[in-house]
C-alpha cells in the first residue's frame, strides 16, 4: 500500500493487525520462514474480509530453543516487546486506535499479550491478542474436548502446520526431504503429550511451560534434546495436504473475522 491507500483506509477503519512471527527451523522439509509466511498470508485473507490495516513489524521473534538447528534466529522478550509497542505507537499517533497482536508463533503468545497489556494501560489505543478473540468466537464458554479419538501429538512442523503450509506457500516445502522425528521427553514429562494429544487444557499449559525451553535452562527440553528432525509430532509430516491446510486456515481466518466484526460492532468508529 502507498501512505495515501493507508490514509484513505483510516476514514473507514481504525483497526491494525500486526502479525508477531518468527525464524526457526521447521524439519528437514519447512522454511525457516513457516511462521512469518503463515502469519502474513493468514492475515492478508483476513483483510480481503474486513477492513483491517496488516502490518509486519518483524520476521524474527522468540525461539531460543531452536538455536542449536542452523539459521534459526532469536531475539529477547524484552526486545520484541519494545519494538512492538514502539511500532504500535507510530500508527496511533496517525490515527490506529484498535490493534490485534497476532502470534502466528505459538511461542510468542505471552510476548502479545504483554505488549497487548502495554498498549491498553499506557497509550490511547485499545489492543487485543487476536488468539483471545479467535477463542472467543469458537468457544465462547471455554467447552473441554469430547473427542474420544484423541489425535496423535501434532505440533510445531507436523501434519498440521506442513498442511498449513502447502496451502498458503506450496512453492517453499519440500516434501521430498520430509522425514518423521523421534521424540524424547524427560521422564517427569513422558505422561504429558498423550494428556495434550486429547485437548487437556491443563495438562498442555503443564507441558509447554517447561517443554520447549532453551538448553541453558537445564530443562531438557530443547527442541534438539528431544527431536531428531526438529519437528515435534508423533505423525509423519509426509501425511501432510494442502486440502488440511486450507481447512484449518479457513476456520481460523473465518473465527478472526467474525471476532474483528463483532467488535466493530460493539465499538463503533469514532471518526474525529
């Protein structure tokens, strides 16, 4: 977009969607790039629904568990979290009074939420983490899990984000290198992945407070310390497709959208 497009935007919405992503390996067969592609394409699909300014601040996020694999970059909580916040309060000062923090890295949740924080108690504008909304919208009364097929353990470069990724950037796997990992946990964690495999709320916010945690920690926990590819799934990510993909960013795209329109409409905008 050209500064007149954003200026012309303002008149109809005051609402930003910055992605927060992240550089770090995802197996033999994902970019580097997984999370900052996703991120960005997923919320480029949002603002071809509703009009919602997308702006990428950065490719690089929190991943220090991932530095042992090659090109995986990292930087502090405390980093990130200024630049967004700084970023953030250059598009107040134009106008933005509504922001949604999106952490297409899982592992930046707690870094969007904190700046989230920041923004709500020390600027003008209102800000929301878009995964909040997003859950807000598919289970607005917080229902467990009935599944009684519970999925295998599927998480960071597996069936489902592979998935992801062949459909929104098919032209960056490669498939052809994918391989499925060996896993390992530390004993006092070996009872927690079946736990979270079945939607256990509990026992998944247990195991990824300690799990996935650099190697200075004395954790354990590292993803090279327990994945012999990087990728963290019990499922061969050659069962990946695009079809899976398009499925789940459907859904998520649809959730953000409605939780983007519900709020307009309970918050009308206030043209100066």
């Amino acid at each position: 977009m050209t500064w007149p497009e954003v200026r012309d935007l303002l008149t109809r919405t005051d609402m930003v969607l910055i992605p927060i992503p992240a550089l770090e390996q995802h197996g033999f067969h994902g970019p580097i790039g997984t999370d900052y592609y996703s991120g960005v394409e997923q919320s480029k699909l949002i603002a071809q629904r509703t009009d919602i300014l997308v702006a990428p601040i950065l490719f690089v996020g929190q991943s220090p568990h991932h530095l042992a694999f090659p090109g995986s970059i990292a930087l502090s909580a405390e980093t990130l979290q200024r630049v967004y916040f700084e970023a953030a309060q250059s598009l107040i000062n134009q106008g933005f009074r509504r922001i949604l923090l999106y952490a297409s890295h899982t592992g930046n949740q707690y870094i969007a939420s904190y700046v989230a924080d920041r923004l709500n108690q020390e600027t003008p504008a209102v800000a929301v983490n878009l995964s909040d909304g997003v859950a807000a919208i598919r289970d607005p009364v917080g229902r467990p899990s009935t599944s009684s097929q519970p999925a295998p353990f599927d998480r960071h470069g597996g069936v489902g984000e592979t998935s992801g990724a062949l459909y929104l950037f098919p032209t960056l796997v490669q498939m052809d290198k994918a391989e499925r990992a060996t896993l390992s946990v530390p004993p006092a964690l070996s009872s927690l992945p079946p736990l979270v495999a079945t939607g256990d709320r509990a026992a998944t916010l247990v195991f990824l407070a300690e799990a996935l945690k650099p190697k200075v920690t004395g954790k354990g926990t590292s993803t090279a310390e327990m994945s012999t590819t990087g990728v963290w799934s019990e499922r061969d990510p050659r069962e990946a497709t695009a079809e899976q993909g398009k499925r789940a960013s459907d859904a998520f795209v649809d959730a953000a959208v409605r939780f983007i329109e519900r709020w307009k409409q309970l918050r009308p905008l206030q043209k100066p």
